[in-house]
C-alpha cells in the first residue's frame, strides 16, 4: 500500500478500521505554529458518525491524541503523529462476509492484491474511518492557512437528485462557516431538508445514495502551481481520489465544459480594485495548472454506500457458485454527507503542501 | 515546473512550443522490448495537425528521433530520449499577445508563476504541443502493453452536445483499432458526422467547442493499484490532468454515480467461464484503488478550445485598462478531438508505471 | 524534516527524545509475512542504553507497540505503526543548555533551521533515540530478509585507534550472530577488550571516543539495484548518513581504493562451484550502482559522542559573547557501540526497499 | 535505471557512451536566470578527455546544445533539454569483450540486471563519459549559486599515495578558480607534480591509480537541509555516489573523526564580527544535517581506473572457464582527475535542488 502523499509536507496514514487504532504522520509542517486542539477537534467533529439519524450509529469519540510534534500547542519543527483508538470495533458483524465479497467493496480487490493475510474486518485500511486521519492533517493544515489567509469550505451540492444552489462566485470564510455549523452542509436550506428526505427514503428502503461535493479555496494568491504534472489539478485530483467512494473529480465547470462553446466557457479578464481578475470562474480559479487567484472550485462525485441492507447478489469464492448476500450492521445510507469536511480537509493539506513547496518551508 | 512523472516508469518531457526542441525522457523502460518507429509514428500521426479541416493546419512533420535508449530498435535498458525538432514556428502570430492576457489561457497565470521571462511564444511549454512528447512515451508504453495482452482505446464519448455511444461493456482491441482509423474516432458513424457539423458550425462562428473523452483498457490483472494514495484513480488522474483542457477526470458511472442509488450502482458478482466477474461495470474496473479484471473505463472533460477567432474582453497589463483582443492564427475549434490518443497515451504509461512498480522491472 | 525515507517500503519517523512518545509508520510492507515480536525486542536490545557499563545509564524498556498493520502477528498489507512511550526524560538535564549551545551537536543549527520553537529537549528529533524507531523498522526488514537468505551483519571495526578484524570474505549468518550475541559487537574478543579500555579511559576522563562499524549483507542476488542515482551505494549512503553521527560512508575498500593501483584493486572473476564470482571483493559486493552477488561490505565513520563532561568553549547566543559550557547529564562515551545494531537496520531496510521495487511488491 | 534525481530541481541524464546522443534534462530551473554558455562551455572543458596527456586521448567537442528551456540566453522557467552529439565512437575497441567481462566494471552486473540487450559499448550509460551531462547540470547550477554567492570548488586531495594540501578553513572563490586553471587541480603545486608523476609512472606500467577529491562550498546559509533522512550530507551522499568510481564519500573530518575524542573533534564556538562561528570546522559545516554557515567539506574517494592495459584474469561467460583479458583501447589512468569538476557539478545542482526547495522556487 502506499498511504503517502506530499512533498514539502508528507501525510502518512495507518491504520484498519478494527485494528488497535488509527492514526497520521505529519512530516514537513511549519516550526512555530499554534495548534488548537479543540478547534481541531470541532472540525473532526463533523465527520463523525452518530450525530444525526442520516448516518452510521456507531458512537466513538474519535479524539486524536499528538503524541509528537507539538510542544505547548506548538509545532516544533519534527513530524507530528496523532493517533486514535479503535474502541467501538463489533468485528462479528463481518465475520460472514470474507466468502461473500460485498459488491462494489474491496473485499475482492483487496484480497486479489495482498493475498489472506489482508485485514478486511471492518473494510480495514480501505475503511471511511480512515478518513478521521485525513481530518487530522487537513484541519491542522486549515488552521495554518487561516493564518495566510486562505480558507476552505464545502457543501453538499446534490445528493441523489436534490441539487443545493453552487457557492456563491466568491464565497466568505463567514459562508464557509455557516454551512459547516448546519446539520447538513448546504447553502441553501430548503436544499437540505430535500437532501434530508431523500436520503431518509433509501435508508428506509435499505439503499443508499451517492452524492456531489463542492469545495472551494478562497484567498490563494495567483500564481500557484505548475504545468503538466505539478499543476494545482493534478495534485488534488491525485489527494482526492484518495477520499474512498469518490469516483469523479472536476474543476470549475468541469464535465459541463465539455458541452460548452469557447465563446460561453471562456472567462473574460476585468480589472476590479485595481487587480486583475475573471468577470466569471469557470475555470474553477486555474489554469494550465496554475492559480488566477479567483476562487479554486473543485467538484467530487462519492458513489453510493456500497453497504446496503436489501439483499445483493455476490458469489462464494470458495465453492464458486452464485450467492446471495444481505449486510448486517451500522452504515451510513449516504456517505456524501460525512465526506464533506473529508474533502476540505484533503484540499486544505494539498494546498499547505503546494505553498510550502513553492514558497519554501516557511518557519518563522 | 515539473513536467516529470511515474515512479518505476519516469516521464520528463521538455520544450516549448516555439523553442528549438521538445522531447521527452523515458527512464525505467525494460530493457529488451523491441520499439517499432513505424508503428509509433503511426500512432503519433493521430494526433498531428493537420491531417483534416477539424484541426489546426499548421502542418508538421512531428517525427520523433529517438537519441538514446534504443539499439537496433530494442531497449537497452538506459533511458530513451527522444526529440522533434520544432520546424514551423510562426511566433509573429502572438507577438502582439503579450500585454493581452488570452482569456483561459495560461498567459497571465504562467506570468505570475514565472515572472517575465517565461516563454508564452505559442504558449511555451503550456502549448497543446507538448501533447507530442506525451504521445511517444505513450506510444511507446501501448507496444510493450499489447505485449502482456493490455489494450488500450479511446474514442470522443460527446463534443458540443452530440453524444457517441459509449464503448460495449468489454471492448476489443479490434473495436479500438476501428474507432482509431476513423477520420474522427467515434464508436457510431452517425455520431461521428453529427460531431463534424458541431466542429464546423463553431469553426464557422469563429467559435469552438468542448468534449469527452473515453478511454478504456483491457486485458488488466486483478489486483493492480493500491488503497488511498496510490490508487489506480489517484495515479491516473495525477496523470490526465497533465493534458492541456482536461477539466475533469472520472472512473466508471463518475458523476452519474453520485445521482444512483447503491442498489443501482453496485456491480453484482457472477462467475462466468470460471471466473469472477462482475455483471456490470459501473465501478470503471477499479474499486477501493485497485484493478478488479474488468475493462478500467475513464473519461476525461475537455473545455472548449479557449483560442477563438471572435472578438473577447481582456485587458491590457501595462495600462491596466479594458482592451478587446482579437486571436488570429490557426486553432483547433475542438482540442478534444486531438486529444484522443493523448488520453490513450497518458493512460499507457501509467498504467505500465504501476506494472513495474507492483511486477518488478521486468528485464528479462 | 523530512525523516521519510523509502521508495517500495516507506519508512516515516516520528518524535522528539522527551515528548510523548517516538515511533515509526512503515508503509510497503507486503503482506502475509509473520513478525516475530519477541525476535524484534531481542534485536532492539542489542541498542538499548543500559546494558553496559560502556554506554548511558539511563533505563528505558523501549518495547515498542504495534498499533496497526500487524493481526495475529502476520502483516496485513497495510501501513505497519510501531509506538514507543518516553518515560524517563529527565529535561531538567538540559535546560540550561538553550543559551549555550553543545558544540557539535545540531542546537544551534536547529535553531537557525526551525526557529526557537524548535524542541531540543534531550536533542528533541536530533536525539539517538530516535535511532530506536529505525530498528523497529530494521528488525522487522531483517525478519523478512533473513526468509529470502539475505543475512546482515555488522560490528565494530575500530574504536579510536583499536582495530577489530575485518569480517571474513564470506561472513556467514552464524558470525553474525555470534558477533551480536557479545557484550561488544567484534570478530575479535581480544579487540573488543582493547575497545572496551579504551572507552573506559575515554569516560574516566569525560571524554568520548568515535569508531568505525562495518556492515555485511549475504544472500543477495547478482543483478540488484541500478546506475547512476538509483545504485545500492546511492540508496544506502542516503538512508545511512541519517543515523546519527554518521560523518562519513564507503564501500568495500572505499577510501583505501584511493590509494591503490588498477591492477591491485580490480577484483578478478573466477570460477567457483559452478558460479562467477570474484577472487576478492574491494567492490564490496556493488559495481556500477549493482550488486555483484558477493557480499555487500558498507563502512561508516563514527565521530566522537558531542556529550562529553569536561568544559567547552560556546558562546552565549543571548549575550553574543564568549562562555564556558559544562554538560551534565548520562551520555554514551562511544555512540558507535550503541549504533552496530542501528546501521544494521537501516542497511536491513534499504535493502529491502530496494528488492521490493525491483522484484515487485511480493505479496503472496 | 533511475537517472533521475532531485526533488526542487529534478535532474534526468540520458544517453549512452556510443549511442547517438547524450544529455540531461534539468527541471525546476528559476525562470529569469541568465545562463552564460561560453562559462558554461569553458567548466566542462575542465572534465574533457584529451587536454593532458595524464588522461584519454579521445577527443570531443563535448559542446552542449541547449534545444529547450533558454531563450535569449536567459531560463524561461520550462524544463532545459541540453544534447551532445557522440561523433568520435570506435565500438571496435570493445567488441570482443563482451565474453569476457572487464573486472570491476559493470559488465557483468549490467547484463545480470537488464539482460542481454543491454548496451555496454564503451560502458554504456556506465560510461564516464555521462559525467558530461552532469556537468551541464552543474555548471549551470554553478552559475546560479554564483549570484547568490555561494562558490563551490574543488581539488585533488590526493593521487594514489602523493598528497595536496587541504583547501584552507575558509577557501575563497579566488582560490577556487586558481585551482581549476591549474593543468591539475591541486592548492600545491608541488603536490601536482607529484601526482602527474605518479600518474606517469602507472599509465607507463599500463595500470592506473585512485584519488581523493576533496570539495568545499562557500557563502552557504546557516540553517539549510534537515535531520535524519533529508540532511545536506543524506543528499549529497546520494547524488555523489552517482559519479561512477566514487566509493566513498565523508563530511568534514570524515573517517578520520573516528579515530578521534569527542574533545578534540567538537568545534568550539566562537564569535567573529558579531558572527557565531566555529573555531574549526571538524564538521564540515553541517551538523545535524543542517548547514552550520562555515564552508561545506565533503570528500570523495575515487577507486583507480578498472580499464588498465596489461593482462588480467576475467572468466569467459559463453564458455565458463577461466580467461585472460587484455583491455585496448584509450583510457584515463587516473579518473579522479577528470572527476574534480564533475564532484563540483553534482554538489552544486544538490545545493541548489535543496535551496529551492526550502527557500521556494525563486522566480523573479
């Protein structure tokens, strides 16, 4: 496996979902910068499972301890590791499951790549619990751009059919806030209570839906990134894709682009306040892999909960003969939902990274 | 910049496109292959201007010299370089360009990335150009694939708002083969002249239009790739977002994903010949980062070409005021159409990066 | 930092000597291979303080846990973290030491890197206790080499200025072994003893003494690594000047080559049981970056402990004037005693790496 | 092969000895920076073969073409492609040796680690002749720690037994430049002359002889490179092991700070024009693997020429018996002579790679 990621500031992830704990390395983060645990905390908070009927009843408390790197909320310069324990871990509800590889899961892939001995209880390392590490090193990595300036929210943009209105051109830290402190993160209200319901309707019909998350970085200065293979695209589709269940990513228009003329699609230049900037963004704040210092607009599609609790067909590897499978236990009907500060977070540490590589390492 | 990427397999292409040269260097081939020039040049005049009214026609020879790497049409095992030289470079065309930033192009980005002296002269080193160096890696990366029995296809899924029928769940590499020899490489016929009308209704209004790409490779193991960040997704959309235009990357339903319930989505497994496979392919060959044996199926967003012939607001730089530009030159009105087998090769050699990176080098 | 190292295998450390704990997150490992915990602590003794009268006396059981990676005591595929807890940091030790920094160790150029948030408690991150993770992650490298016949070995080879025998030309798993069972690391008992007087004198008189550990790898196959920047020299040195107080690396007769005429230190091919192999070895097993298939012979110098308890002369850094600096505090008189077991582990590691990138990821 | 190396700065050398071309391409080069090719041309003349009779008398222009990266003399922030031509290859001299594999050359590890088709004429990518690549590389790098301030030079510090005086504690690019004019590169004059003679006496014995380089950086920051694996002497080492005959490789007292007490090696602080500094510089102005801001010294033992005229035992590899070898053909009789810049080339682009990488990018 590699669960690295990074260049000027390199993120390494362990952990399986029903191991002994879970937890990150940091390695590269500014000397000099305050850590603050409980708005570290805060942020975590909003990816866990159990604080609304819509997702997965599983309670853990998730509570990362730093068990380096920080010295009186500080970092001091070396690698940063933040571990949490698994406590809340009911392998038996998995235990039929290793004949019967549930659809749409790595049970098979994972077994196809690293033979028995590959740790599936709980979906091990390919697990959504893995995400909690990446919500380390992303609200870590958010606080310090805070710093600079830059800030990174999401928002549910549709689930199912039910589309919340886009972020605003260029959206506030303020609105970035008040979506995050929404029981489901939206923009617009009404949009929410859809959502709501429509992921209600599949839980109650043992399904599950897919869904879209906008996420946008405000405050980047221009300039930032590369072309070809260093650009700002290739590094957060390379990160992202690294969040379990996203299948899609786009910037700015995206896959809508591509039905556009140029003449609609391309942004006009103005001058605003005495800078230069784009009457519109579709270019989603880059190009040729560089920031225009609009905002930085990423868009990723999460497939449906691949556990459902109606019955799927799969197949006995043992006796290879067709079977049928019907997962038992806690799941989350829309996973959508807790990947929202998921992605922030995978976008706030790429970024840091980003900006510590091209504007070197940044301690005081 | 970094224009270098792979890891078992590194690529590093160089040049710009109104410099002497540009080239790339493949560090990591096996060695013994055998390289067939004809046969990589035929696959590189696919991508050639010129070659129909729905591309540019600036006229080049495009044949890449192979300096090193290479004796008597084998690999030698040391890095293979290979070079074009640049012959028709009409830079008058853009000298007027320079206080008037191209609406989505790179012009103004690549300034506050590099300062003065980058080399915007045809778009420097961001040009659709650079696409050729991609195309001899690629190129070279298909002929050692097709070896292990992995074939790789593509064709334009839509352009504008004309649709081409996707490829059939398990495509040939004969299928693949058609769909090349195509004046436009299309699935359907009809959906071919439809697209040709929409390229030349844009051309006509000095206008241009966007697209997708689909790209699809068979003949994979099961058990390539790896969780998190070293997915097959991660490391091909790392790649992808290197082509010029590419605004969006997604595996298998992608975003209609996010639109379907699990129920919808998840792909049954059936055995079929003695083997597992699964009924349908919604999961784009790939889940939890790894390769399941079904074709790996990925599409690429391609904005519109942003070089348009019709007047478009700018400004001017030096006077910080509103200006008006006018592009004159020559232009593709569809960089997706080009771009076909560009996807096809960046797709190869990643695809056989990650075959020696989990198989080993591979010399004999 | 970046204490990253590995391409196939990627070894990240983590903590600082008196914070909360240290530790190592091993990402590569392939699966299905058993760690044999207690084998582990064994060789993690062999560079435990306290054992000896020739080392620090401060106690610590340093028994690393496994948190993850590890189920039932075989690899599980995924990212292996090992934690050891600090308990006994007595940082009053140290204190006073900020203003006055420790000639030759890293407090001053810490600072000058990180800034004052920097934690040089017990040399914080700089510390050779954090040589204690690079065993974990040597120990377990060992374990998995050791099943594919690859055996490594190291000893002292000099202390100041008594010399131990060199390892014989084909030094067998049995002599390692050996060698590694006694209180100091040597071929020769009579060595050792003058070793062993000669860091006694050097403590008696607050003093500390450097040395030379040379290191041994059997069983490798012919064929391993790469020219140019990918060679098992670039690889090891790279890995190996990480160890702390490293000053110098060479390979078979290494500086001694310098000295040598063509003709005396070409190495022959001969004929033996069937095989080529060479009559001696002064290319310690690697010609061009390559392994030959003998063995794999690296040295490293070893400087003198910066610890020691006679006055030195520094310099205020708050007053900018000259000071007289006294350092208190339990100290290894010969840090290369303590290291044998360390550059064992770290050449164990490399090695590995390096085989897995090359043969593939071996899993079963 | 991996000849590829960097990570600010990425280096790729391509080419083989009696291939068609060799070159380098260097990415992550500042955009801005004048590259002065007559002072480039005139530094890698000081590697070329046929200048002295102490060296090969096969000559070559050796002159680089730059065909990317440049315009107007002036980096243009795109990757630089630099070729030279090979024009003076006679393969005869090597055909017959193919059986009988040259002792301590790479012809045998070459051929168990890429098989048959690897290209060993005239040592192939093994060949000194790729240390040209490298000096484009470095000479540019040169130039460019120049405006900075920072001069890099470098000496023979000795030829077989025959010793130069060591660069002075704080050697001045004055001095550095009156090195490089010499007909060797030596501080003593009358140490040249010893080593030409002792350089004479093996080419007129058909043997060769070995060498130390002892290289120093001046005007180098304080507080540059990392602890553990990311040290100025980790990446150093990692570069200059990539330089063929280089088989070892200290900082400051190196190998000889073992035979040392810490009493004597520790560098006492002192202050000099309001300025921390050493009194000496055991250290070779790094410590912890940072940068100390005093000159930094690394050594380079160079093992003699394996190509020598008179008889040698090799082994026929077709028949697999014992065989004498008698190498044809020109040959240095001492590369350490011609290594001198080349050790000045890969310290610099390593120093630059690592300046970048902490200070930023660097355009302007």
């Amino acid at each position: 496996m590699s669960s690295e990621i990074g260049k000027a500031l390199k993120i390494s992830v362990f952990g399986q979902s029903h191991g002994r704990a879970i937890g990150v390395v940091i390695d590269g983060l500014p000397a000099g910068e305050p850590v603050d645990e409980e708005e570290l905390y805060a942020f975590m908070s909003r990816r866990r499972p159990g604080t609304s009927r819509l997702s997965t009843q599983r309670s853990e408390a998730d509570r990362p301890e730093i068990i380096s790197g920080l010295v009186n909320g500080v970092t001091a310069g070396s690698p940063l590791c933040a571990v949490i324990e698994n406590t809340d871990t009911r392998s038996g509800d998995y235990a039929a499951l290793t004949d019967l590889p549930r659809p749409s899961h790595a049970d098979l892939t994972a077994r196809a790549r690293y033979g028995k001995a590959v740790d599936m209880r709980g979906s091990g390392h390919f697990s959504g619990r893995l995400t909690a590490p990446l919500c380390i090193a992303g609200g870590i990595a958010k606080q310090l751009l805070a710093r600079k300036g830059i800030f990174i929210g999401a928002h549910l943009l549709s689930v199912e059919k039910e589309a919340d209105d886009p972020f605003p051109p260029e959206p506030t830290p303020e609105l970035f806030a008040a979506v995050a402190a929404k029981p489901l993160p939206v923009v617009s209200d009404g949009a929410g209570e859809r959502m709501a319901r429509a992921v209600e309707r599949a839980r109650a019909e043992a399904d599950s839906v897919g869904g879209v998350i906008e996420c946008a970085a405000v405050g980047l200065p221009a300039g930032l990134g590369s072309p070809m293979f260093d650009g700002i695209e290739n590094r957060l589709a390379a990160a992202l894709f690294g969040v379990p269940a996203v299948k899609g990513v786009e910037f700015g228009a995206g896959f809508a682009a591509a039905k556009m003329r140029g003449s609609v699609h391309n942004d006009p230049y103005i001058i605003e306040n005495g800078e230069i900037k784009t009457a519109k963004n579709d270019a989603g704040g880059i190009i040729g892999g560089i920031t225009t210092g609009m905002p930085l607009v990423v868009k990723c599609a999460m497939k449906p909960t691949p556990s459902i609790g109606r019955p799927q067909k799969t197949v006995s590897v043992s006796k290879m003969e067709p079977a049928e499978l019907e997962i038992k236990g806690r799941h989350d009907p829309c996973v959508a939902i807790r990947a929202v500060p998921v992605i922030e977070a995978v976008t706030a540490f790429t970024i840091l990274d980003i900006l510590l590589e091209e504007q070197g390492h940044g301690n005081d």
